[in-house]
C-alpha cells in the first residue's frame, strides 16, 4: 500500500507551511511511506496563467493520488476578471462534501475547556456561486442564490452523527479530568427564524438522519445566539453542524479561543477523497519573512486529521499529541508567544513523535 | 412638542423590559413629557389571533407615533405555518434602514476595552425572504435569494460614516485614558473572496459614498476573520458597515464581550421613524420569573439611543451614563452576578438620572 499525497501549496504561508507537514508525514511510524506529487493551484498562480485551478491539478488528484493537503489561497483585494477561489472549486469538483474542523485547546496549557468540532457542510449554501446583477431606476442590484439541498444537508448530518459518536469514544478512552465525557451531541446551526424553507429543510434532514443514532443527543441553536454562546460557554459545545457560510464563520470564530488561527487544522471530506487544509489564510503580512515564522501547527494538525479519516488513527493521535507537546513546552512561533521559526517548531515536532 | 412612543412588547420578557424603559423615559429630563402607545405583535399574538403582526399597529406607528420601542419576540422551534417574525417585517414596512448596534465596555468596570458601533443594513440580504423548494430526483432542494444593492448599501454606508464622525467627536470630547482616540474608521464587512457580485456591490457602494467622507479612513475585512478579530483583538474596531446577516451575527458576537445580551442596545432607523429595540432575544427560560430578573438595561439604552438618533443627545447621555453607574456598582440583574430584580435595577437608573 503506497500514499501518494498531492501538495498544493497555494500563496503565501501556504507553501511553507505544507513543507512542515511533509516532514512530520515522513517522520510518523504507522503508515506506508508516504510520496507527495507537488500541484499548483492559487491566486498567484492565477497571475502567471491566468487560471486559478489548473486541470492538470484536479487530473492529477483523481488519477494519481490517495490524498492530498491544501495550504492557503490569497483573495485579492479589489475585483479582479476572470478569477474565482480555486479552494472553492475545488471543493466541489472533488466532491469533498465535509469540511470538519475540530478546535481543541491544550490539556495543561490552555485554562479554558474548548473541545468542539464544526462540521461544515462544503459544497452548497451561498457557495454555489450563482449571483447576478442588473440596473435598475434606482441603481444596481445584485442577486445571489443561496442553496440548500436534503441530499447534501442529509450526507453533512451523517457525517455529524458518525463524528460525535467517535469523538465520544476517544472521550471516554481518554476519560479523567479534562474535557466533556457526557453523551455524544450534535448541534443543529441555523437560522430558520428568518430562512425557514431553506434552513428549515437543513434542520429537518439532520433531523431526519439523527433517527438512525439514537444514542446521539440533538440540539439547534440559531446560528447568532451560537456565536455568542460560542463565547460565553464554549466548553458546553461538542459537535456543531453547519451549513456552508455559518461553518465558515463559526469556525474562525472558535479558533479565537484557542489563541490563535494558526493552530486550527481542517480536512475536507468526499466519499473517496481527503484534503487536508489549515484554516488560516496565506498571511501576507509574514508570507516573506526568512526565515519563516508561520505557524505549521494548523498544517501539521491537518495532516494527523486527514490520517485520522484514512483510518490511520493511531499515527494522528501521535501528532496530535506531539503537537499538544510542543505547545505545552512553548516551543512556538510568535504568533503564540514563542520565538522559534517554522522550520524549528516543525523539529520539536518531528522529535516528541 | 409632543413625544408619542409606540411599545410594542412582543413576546417573553419584551414587555416588562420595555416597561422599565418607559419608566426611565418618564424620569429623564430634558425632552418633552413622553405618552405611549401600548401596540401588539409577537408569535404569541401570532398564536392567538393568526396574524404576527397586525395591520392597526402598523397603522398607528404611522400615525400617530413619533417613534417607537420594540420588546422581543420568540422564534418557534419548529415551522408553523402562517407565521413570519413581526419585526423582520416591521423593519421592512417602516422602511428602517439601518440597525445602530452600540457595544460598549463600562469605564471603570470592564478590564477590556470594547468601543464599537454595528451599523447592519436592515431590510435586504438574505432576509428579503425569497424562498422556493422544489422536488428532483435526488430529494428536496430549496433555494434562497440574497439580494444587495446599490440603493441600499449606499444608504447604510452613509449612515455608517456619520456614525463614525459622530463616535469620533464623542471620544474627542470625552478624551483621556480610556478608549480609542484616532481617527474615524469605517470597517466594511463582506465575504467578496466568494460574493463577488453582491458583496463586491456592496463594497463598491460604500467605498463610494467614502468618498464624500475624506476624513474617515477606509478599512475592509472578510466576514470570517473579522469574527476571529471581534475576539482577539476588538479594541482596535470601532465603526462596522455589514451587509444584514453578517451584522445580525457579527453584534451577537460583539455582546459577547460585553459580559451579557442584555447590555446591548440598538436602534433601527429610516429616514422618518425610529424605532429602538434590546438586541437580546424573548428568554423564554426567565420569561415568567415573578419578580422578573430580566435584565433591563439593554431596553433602557436602547430609548437612549432612541432618544439620540431623535437629536434629545444630552438626555441619552445622561441615561448612559446612569446605566454605567448603575453597572459600575454592581446593583444588576444575575445574568451579570448581581441580586437585583428587573425593578430594582430601573429604580437604580433612576435614582441616577
Ligand atoms: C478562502 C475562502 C474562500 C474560504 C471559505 O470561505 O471557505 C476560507 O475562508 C475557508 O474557511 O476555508
Ligand atoms: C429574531 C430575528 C429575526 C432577528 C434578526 O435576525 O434580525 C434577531 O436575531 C435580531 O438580531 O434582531
């Protein structure tokens, strides 16, 4: 069994810091001897050719690779012809229908309990990207179309239900003092208050699926009353499910509790397809520093992720922990406080595995 | 010069903090002997009569009110046919335009300093309600229209930077050591990496009507990291121009620096009516607590702000400040650890006058 693992850097920090992902792939014990087949895709590719996403990226990953690790895009800053995210893109041309982003503070490090997991429904909502516009008397007026389908709600839901069982496992396997060890629950985010045909029909798919896990506790909140929660009692949230926009913005928001973006890691889920990708941006404000001060511990918590989701659980939970390690000891880039390079944090890593 | 105040409770604890607000109108000096209008809406009226809200209130904002106070209403937890939220629709109807969304720390009591304003655009985006399902052959799809416009952002970016002009001569006035004194600042909200058309309008729009603003400097971040900064880093926002769900979740957040939801204050404003409104929710767990411990103060900065956007701005003053005393010694509802009943605290206001 070989890992072939396509490497799409992107701009910025992106490239850097799939590098440390890289090295800690090739250092963990337990998995076949990973390859990694180098793929362009990005904005500042796009300025060269004049494509975002090349085809031969999307070809090479459906015909060559077991997985991949995506790194970060930047978005330009005024409009620019022609161009479109190719993280988006990509999303839906893999049909990677899941986006999970666990966040999760230090056990002996940070003071405040965060153990939750948002997960992000990847292919639709306003994602879809079908706007218009037209004049008017009274001046422009755009149009988008915001998507919600009991197929995707009901395949994002599934994924909810499977995840909180597991994390509930890990839970009780890891058990004591820190952390929730109560019943798994899946929290339903939403806003049918106002949205009630389409967020009503995501609610009631989940709903629907949560009949099949009855040992799954099901709960809503709508999705501004959620982001304060978020922040007034994160520690009484485990498994949140969302759809495409609410998850893109719950998910920076609880990456804010645990100190930094740089430390939120995600991975992006089809039925025969797994990209992991950091949560954070491609930082251009450090994206030329040498040496580099990114912080590679999202990029390397998102490869132990897209382990974990090709069954190779044991060798993520050896990074996971070498991670939570190297926090603990504050060997770290400075965004955390600390004042080691990536390449520096990325040996501390490679050792505590 | 008369003040005729319409007061429509709505549902859960809306009334009796409403109530709380009247009683410090009717204390306040400096503005005429305020009268009001007792007016029903809310998903109890919805339940008892069939209609969210009826057609006679509507009615006697339009004429007979100089302004109006808005309590709260209940989402139900589950669709019910027929029913619509009042206030989404009394937003719409009053043409209020802009949603004011102070969120303040306390001087001498916060540890944090929190001085921004949320200034939601509030009658289009997501909420002008546009839905359709459909059947296919793969389940279920629905189908939501996001609608911004020209019209309509140039109108909230406007009100955004006289907000910031106005919160810039209130700092400069008030100087010292707390809170920001630079330059006024409008942030511009968007998700325009994915919206290019109806967040780039948006955008587009607002940068325009900068452009009659020369003194307020321009900034602009992505919805999803902006949440990220609300928490990390909120001292340095301060004027925030956001497309109407973004702002609708983005001041949520906001209240969750604050200490509590029922802190913060806000006011919808069109060109002819005012209409202020607690950005808390009905609280349908306290609703029925006898003596209610409601917390008032959201309601009771709410008629300030009423009363400031109607140009009584001495008479808000003294009721913020009365609100920050009252704060500052501790003599609130539990939701802030304090003892005191909704009726205790509005005494305390008061008294304070
Ligand atoms: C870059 C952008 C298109 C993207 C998104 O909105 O999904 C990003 O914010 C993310 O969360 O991965
Ligand atoms: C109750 C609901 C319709 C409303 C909104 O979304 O505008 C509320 O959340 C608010 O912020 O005023």
């Amino acid at each position: 069994k070989t890992l072939r693992i396509g490497v799409i850097g992107g701009d910025g920090v992106g490239p850097v810091v799939l590098q440390a992902a890289q090295r800690v792939l090739e250092a963990v014990p337990g998995i076949p001897k990973p390859s990694f087949v180098p793929l362009q895709a990005g904005f500042e590719h796009f300025q060269k050719t004049g494509t975002a996403l090349p085809r031969e990226t999307v070809d090479a990953l459906k015909s060559e690779c077991t997985a991949a690790m995506f790194g970060a895009v930047s978005s330009p800053s005024h409009k620019v012809a022609g161009y479109s995210s190719p993280i988006v893109a990509l999303r839906k041309e893999m049909d990677l229908y899941a986006n999970v982003r666990p966040v999760k503070s230090v056990e002996g490090h940070d003071p405040r309990v965060v153990d939750m997991t948002i997960v992000r429904e990847n292919t639709e909502c306003l994602y879809v990207k079908q706007e218009t516009i037209e004049d008017t008397a009274t001046g422009r007026v755009a149009r988008a179309t915001r998507q919600i389908s009991e197929r995707a709600s009901t395949r994002i839901g599934r994924m909810a239900f499977e995840i909180a069982l597991a994390a509930a496992e890990v839970k009780k396997q890891r058990g004591g003092s820190y952390g929730w060890t109560g019943a798994p629950t899946v929290t339903i985010v939403h806003k049918s208050n106002v949205l009630s045909v389409t967020d009503g029909l995501f609610r009631e798919s989940v709903r629907a699926v949560a009949k099949e896990y009855p040992t799954v506790e099901v709960n809503e909140q709508i999705v501004d009353s959620l982001v304060y929660r978020l922040f007034r009692e994160p520690e009484k949230l485990s498994t949140l499910v969302c759809p495409n926009l609410y998850g893109d913005i719950v998910s920076d928001g609880a990456a804010a509790l645990v100190g930094s973006l740089g430390l939120v890691p995600s991975v992006n889920v089809g039925d025969s397809f797994i990209m992991g990708e950091p949560v954070h941006g491609s930082a251009p404000d450090i994206a030329d520093r040498v040496p580099s001060i990114a912080n590679p511990l999202a990029s390397i918590r998102s490869a132990a992720l897209m382990l974990e989701f090709m069954g190779y659980v044991e060798p993520a939970a050896k990074i996971y922990d070498a991670v939570d390690e190297s926090i603990r000891q504050g060997k770290v880039t400075p965004d955390l406080g600390g004042k080691l390079s990536t390449e520096e944090v990325t040996e501390v890593v490679r050792k505590q595995l």
